[in-house]
C-alpha cells in the first residue's frame, strides 16, 4: 500500500531540502546515514517517541553548552571488517576508534547525570547503552595521545625500536665524519648537508667527483650536476635498520591482530553503541534545524485533526529572513465537523504556500522533526499523504497537465479514506471551466462522502458555493487589501475569498472599456456575488478593529479601576496613620498639661498666697493654655491639609494617566532624556580620570582620542564631561613624558597581560578580552596571554572569531605544548 503519493512528495512540499540542511548539520557519516533514511511513520507511540526526543535535543542546542560534539566518528566501516580473523586496524582507525568511544562516553554521562535526568527520554534512550572502558585503556596501552604505536606496547617493540635508535645513531656519528672528510677532501661543498633518499643517510656530490667517494648513488638532481651518494662504511648499518623495520612493522601487526581478536566477541554491542551514537548525532542535527526555524512538539493526537497555530514554511522563513523580510503566518484548522478546508482568493495570495506549509509540517511530524508551529498546536496522525500540485503534464506518457491531474484523481479516489490527508492546488483547472468545475464538485462531494481530510484550492465559484452548504467542508479566503492592490498572504476560515481579477486587471493597467465588456461578459450574477464577498470582507474587518479598540479600551478601564481602587485603600492607610499620629500628640499634650496644673497649684500653695508668685504662676497657665488651644485647634486643619495632598497626588496620577493614553503630556512631566554621545564630544571612561575625545562612533563602539592616543571603548563605558571638566582633567593628570591624560608608566607597572575567562559565559568572556586588548593597546603592550581552556573548545572559538574583528590584533597563536597549548590563546597586539 503506497501511503506518500506521488513518489515526489517530499520534493512537491520541498521536505528533500529540509532533509539536507539536517545532513550537512551532521558531525559524522552515521548521522548522515540516518538523515537520509528517515522515513515516514503512522505508529503514534513511535511518532510520539521520537519527537519527544527530538524535543529534548532541541533544548540541549539551545540551553547546554557543555553537551559533548567532539570525536563523532564512523568506526562500523572497519569495525565490520574485523569480523574476520586475522584482520586488524591499522593506527588511525584504532585512534578513531578511541576519541569516538570517549565521545560516546561523554554522551552517556550527560544524559544519566543526576539522580533524576533533567532529559527523561534521552536518559531512557541511553539506559541500554553500554561504554567498554577496557577497550579503552587497552587502546591506550598501545597508542599515544597523537595516535602512534607506543614504544612499550609489548617487550619485543621496546627492543627492536631501542637498536634502530642505537644504529641510526651511529650511522648518524658516521656519515658525519665522512661528510666533514669529503669537505676537508674537497669533494663536497663546504655548505652541504646530509638528506635522505628511499629511507638512507646520503651525501650531495657533484658529479664530477662521484667516483672519488666509494658507496652507492640513489639519486640525482633534476640538472644532473649533484649525485646522492650513500657511502659503502654505512650500507651495512642501513642494511641492518632495514631489517630491524623490517621487525618492526610485524610486531606492530601482531600487537594489532592481538588487539583485534580481544575486540572481536565485543563487535555486535560495539555495533550497537555506534548505532545510538548516530541517532544521537542525527537527533542533534534536527534540534539544530528546529532551533533555526522555530520548531516546536505540538499536542499530539493518534486521530486524525490538524490545528496549527502559527505554522509557516520552513524554506519560505529561511529565504526571508536573509531579505530581512518577516514572513505572514498561517492558522490552519481541520476536524471530523470541518474535515476539508476550501481556499480561494486571487493569485499570487498565498494559496499553494499554505498548502505546502501543511503538507510540509504534517510530513516533518510524522518523520521525527519539529514542525515549525506554535507549541500550543494540535496535530493527529495520517495514515496517508496524497498532493496534486503543479505541472505535470509528461510527453513520454502523452499526458497533459488536465489528464495528469485527473489521474491524481482516480488515484486518490481510489485509495483515499477517513485517515487520509489530500492536498490539491488549483482544483478542476486545466479544461472548460463549466466541465472542470461540474467534475471537481463531484469528486469534492466524494471526498466528503470518505471523510476524507484535505485542504483544496480553487477559483471557481461554483465549488465556493457548494462548500457553503455541505457539511463537513468550510470555507476559506486568502486576504487582499483593497486599498493597495495586493494581498496579504493571510489566511480567513469560514468564508469564500475573491479573486479580486477586475481590481488586480486594473492595477496593471487593462484599458477600462475592455474590463467594462469583461463584466458584462462575465454576467451580474458573478460580479455581484464578487461584489458581496468584497463588501462581507470590508465589513467584516471594520468591525474587527472596533472589537479590537473596544477590547483595549476595555482592559485599560479594568487597569485603572484596579490601580485606582488600591490608592484609594492607600489613603484610607495613610488617614488612620495621621489620625492615629494626631491622637498620641494629643495624649502628650494633655499629659504634659497636667504637669503643668499640679505645678502652679503647688507653687501657689507653697507661696501662701504672695501675689507676685500667685501672678507669675497663673501667668504661665493661661500661657500653657493659649498653646494648647492653637496646638489642638491645628490637628485637625493638619489633618485635612494632609488629606487635600494626598487627593491633589491622586488626580495628578490620573492626568499623567490620561495623557500617556493620547494627549501630549504637560510641561513638568516631560523628562528630559540624555543626549547620546556623539562625535566631537569630550568623555571620560567611567570610574577613571581619563579624558578625552570622541573621534568616530561605530554603533556600539566609539573611537576615543586620549592626547595622541587613539583607543576603541564601548559607548556605554563613556561618560559626558564639560569644555570646563576636559580642560581642567588635562591640566590636572597631564603626563609630562606622553601628553596623555594619564599616566602611562604608571598604568604599565600595573598592567597584567594573562587573563583566566575559563567558567566565563562568552558575553562576559569577550568583554574581558576586549576590556584587555584595549586597554594593551594604549599602553604599548605588544603580547598578551588569554586562558579559556580546552573542554569542547566553543569558548576558544568565539574568542578567536572575536580577535579577528579587532583593529588592534596583529596575529594570535595556541601557546607552546609545554606551557598550555590549545588551552591558551597568544595574541600578538599591533603597537
């Protein structure tokens, strides 16, 4: 049973392109291997296991820096081979062998740390995975880190590679006295040298006088002036190396079969570990697509519906991302009630592409990937994917393009069933509109009839009206604006679309009288049910944006409701805490009046009734009680003064409210923003005293000039200074040796030319580096050392993608093996 129709499916909906974007992001041949075998399921448990794996890898490539990419290799080539006894690999496969078991390593500790997985399905994918460390150290007992055979990897190696070294050595001491002899001889050029022909010691003689020194010549130049000879004192030795190589060569080979046999019983679960390697290579590659073009795992259903949210092509977003264009998603709903989905609307609108943006999506689900949907998006499971788009007329099969589409047809007819997805552009075109719409209505109505699901595309009319009164087909428009004379690329379920030919015609520029005897040819039926669907739509929109303005009004009401109802309880708070304030002042007051009382009448008592004392006392009574009364008629005015403070913060609130929602917003609520730095302006560095001047700005970056000194800085590390500051700052820290404004020697003494980013994250990273190599640059510094360290060598990338795009870096290097290696990065500053 053929599920996928025609056998140039994927290249109709352009899947065969998406299937090699995911090829090339492979690392390895495996990878490749299972990109280009991805087939199509109908299983729901497979569909939904493998998408939610794709899933989690997705999130690896966006969230997880240190999940390991390095050593992916296909080994099964050689692996196979070794089925055989008394076959063996060779170095570089065994080294091959060893970096991708590491790899495989690697994998399977991300995916099983902690005691519960942050990746549940990978860590289950992986659980039956297994890592041989005994092929590992013993691959280690024979190769070095560079992948060459040991000396030590068995006794017998160790011996025979310690005489070659002992011979070479003396043949080495030997040719050297020949060679000074036959200068002192004059046989040889006081400047020549020994060099080495097939494996052998030789000595430069001109031809003249090859007979004078005895040996054997292996060689010539290309003028036939120089001879190579190699003298007869040394052939014996070299003879004897010869041999010992020789020896050599088969102890390795031994070491190797040797090897080869211990692997052999391991092979098939090698095999299998390889196997997960590739998937896990492959699933990488689809998160990688899924990251660029906006995948996501929609709900998943094991009945056949399609609802996508914001679904578009992934080769149409691509495309129009590198134009810098924005591409029109696409809502695309089908169920058992509205199994097939009429699209109709003018040409060039739109229509093929959202056929192919549902074929391509509901293919890319059902291989493993992610489609390019929302994650809220709901897609079931077809047995089937049929598609009838195109030309496909065919001269070896006398076919034109109307009898090839009705072959399509009679195929999908045929085999076509409720779990069937049918995908048919320009339905019925090709022939007499009358025929080719009386046809296509019928094989509509048969489709329907099979629930069949499918999105269709047609102009003609008598389709539109037909799909408006069967059940289970629904309507759909692609939008155009009347306005400008040009689509809209979006996509109206639940009504006809125009073909808007009459205003497209005109826009181009048809001479009116012939567009005017068109309509009449064309008939007032026609042209008034275009007319209606036009006007349906005008309306329809108009009102669309009433309900959208009505909505916000709405929700900016609600908000201001809720904001006014929260200050209005801080008031009722900030009233009981004056009251409440005003209340413990009166307590005082009176406390303290009370004092006062028993004071003068104790006073009075004690003076027997002297009136001078009597006066005085009743004096600072009423005193008392003049205060009092101000202080106590003042609380209350104090707090209705508060009151009206707090109502007059209130209605300001509302009228900066009013004015943020449209009108132009009063003078004392204007806030100045600050001028952005520009050319010509005097700065400083922020937290320095460094003055200076902006030459250029660059975006993000500005040229500063500091006395004759030219240095690149971040504008947001740049601060405005006055005439007055810049004039003052140079006459206050002027250097006298350099006239910059600060001191450089000072500045040098401290500088510190290794930096350590290793636990950096790269934006924090590349600011460091460039923080130094500016800050090298000003003070004439000419090398200087970063460590980022080895790991997966991302952050050393980015770090060396970034000193390329610096004025300043002359060349950078990895520091000599002995002192850090690919772990550190030597940069050479132009000074």
């Amino acid at each position: 049973m053929q599920n996928i129709y025609p056998n140039n499916f994927e290249e109709k909906i352009g899947f065969d392109r998406i299937r090699a974007k995911v090829s090339n992001l492979c690392l390895c041949d495996i990878g490749k291997r299972k990109a280009a075998s991805a087939s199509f399921l109908t299983d729901f448990e497979a569909i939904t296991q493998v998408v939610e794996l794709t899933a989690e890898m997705k999130t690896i490539c966006q969230m997880e820096d240190s999940f390991p990419v390095d050593g992916y290799a296909d080994t099964t080539p050689f692996l196979e081979r070794i089925k055989h006894e008394g076959s063996w690999l060779d170095e570089t496969e065994l080294f091959s062998l060893r970096r991708s078991l590491d790899a495989i390593k690697s994998i399977l500790t991300f995916l099983k740390k902690g005691d519960k997985p942050k990746y549940p399905n990978l860590a289950k994918f992986a659980s039956e995975v297994e890592y041989f460390p005994f092929i590992s150290e013993r691959i280690d007992s024979i190769l070095n880190r560079f992948g060459k055979i040991k000396d030590n990897a068995s006794p017998e190696l160790a011996k025979i590679r310690s005489e070659i070294t002992s011979k070479q050595s003396s043949v080495s001491k030997r040719i050297g006295s020949i060679l000074k002899q036959a200068q002192a001889d004059g046989l040889v050029d006081s400047d020549a040298s020994t060099s080495m022909r097939d494996g052998r010691i030789v000595i430069p003689v001109s031809a003249s006088n090859k007979r004078k020194l005895k040996g054997i010549v292996h060689d010539e130049s290309a003028t036939g002036k120089t001879v190579f000879i190699e003298p007869v004192e040394v052939v014996e030795l070299n003879n004897e190396i010869r041999e010992l190589e020789y020896d050599e060569r088969r102890e390795i080979v031994r070491i190797l079969v040797e090897f080869a046999d211990t692997l052999r019983p391991y092979l098939t679960e090698l095999l299998q570990s390889y196997d997960f390697l590739g998937e896990i290579d492959f699933l990488r590659a689809k998160g990688l697509l899924a990251s660029s073009v906006a995948g996501a795992k929609p709900i998943l259903h094991s009945s056949p519906r399609v609802y996508l949210r914001k679904a578009v092509h992934p080769l149409l977003m691509l495309a129009l991302k590198r134009e810098g264009k924005e591409i029109v998603p696409l809502d695309i709903e089908l169920d058992d009630q509205n199994h097939i989905l009429l699209i109709s609307g003018p040409n060039a609108g739109g229509k093929s592409v959202c056929l192919k943006t549902l074929g391509v999506s509901q293919y890319m689900l059902q291989c493993g990937f992610l489609p390019p949907v929302l994650e809220n998006s709901e897609m079931g499971i077809f047995n089937k994917l049929f598609i009838d788009i195109g030309d496909e007329q065919s001269i070896e099969n006398d076919l034109s393009t109307y009898s090839s589409h009705l072959f399509n047809m009679k195929f999908f007819l045929k085999n076509a069933d409720s779990s069937t997805l049918v995908l048919i552009d320009e339905f019925g075109a090709g022939t007499e509109p009358l025929v080719g719409g009386a046809i296509a209505e019928s094989i509509l109505q048969q489709f329907n009839q099979q629930g069949t699901f499918g999105v269709i595309t047609t102009h003609y009319s008598n389709l539109k009206h037909y799909a408006a009164s069967a059940k289970g087909i629904i309507n759909g428009a692609m939008l155009f604006d009347m306005g400008r004379i040009e689509p809209l690329f979006k996509l109206e379920i639940g009504k006809p679309g125009s073909s808007f030919a009459f205003e497209i015609a005109r826009k181009i520029g048809l001479p009116e009288d012939v567009l005017k005897l068109a309509e009449g040819k064309a008939g007032t039926d026609h042209i008034s049910f275009e007319k209606h669907l036009k006007e349906i739509s005008r309306d329809k929109r108009y009102w669309e944006r009433k309900r959208d303005q009505i909505r916000k009004s709405t929700k900016k009401t609600e908000e201001y409701e809720t904001k006014l109802a929260e200050e209005l309880e801080t008031i009722k708070q900030q009233r009981k805490a004056i009251i409440s304030k005003a209340k413990e002042e009166a307590e005082a007051i009176l406390a303290s009046s009370n004092k006062i009382i028993e004071n003068t009448i104790r006073e009075i008592k004690e003076s027997s009734a002297e009136k001078e004392r009597t006066r005085v006392a009743r004096q600072g009574l009423e005193k008392h009680k003049e205060t009092l009364h101000e202080v106590s008629t003042g609380v209350e005015p104090a707090i209705e003064k508060k009151m009206e403070q707090i109502r007059q913060r209130q209605q300001r609130n509302q009228d900066r409210k009013q004015k943020r929602d449209g009108q132009i917003p009063s003078q004392e609520e204007k806030v100045t923003k600050p001028k952005p730095i520009a050319q010509g302006d005097k700065v400083r560095i922020a937290g320095q005293d460094a003055v200076g001047e902006v030459m250029q700005i660059d975006g993000k970056n500005a040229i500063v000039a500091f006395g004759s000194m030219l240095t690149t800085i971040k504008v947001n590390k740049l601060e405005r200074v006055t005439l007055t500051e810049y004039r003052r700052a140079e006459r206050t820290v002027k250097s006298p040796q350099t006239g910059i404004g600060f001191d450089l020697h000072k500045k040098r003494l401290n500088f510190k030319s290794d930096i350590d980013v290793r636990g950096y994250r790269t934006d924090e990273a590349l600011e460091t580096v460039q923080d130094l190599i500016d800050e090298a640059a000003m003070i004439g510094i000419s090398k200087v050392r970063i460590l980022h360290g080895k790991g997966n060598g991302i952050l050393r990338q980015e770090i060396r993608n970034f000193l390329k795009s610096m004025p300043y870096v002359k060349s950078y290097a990895d520091e000599h093996i002995d002192f850090g290696g690919t772990g550190i990065t030597l940069v050479e500053i132009d000074t």
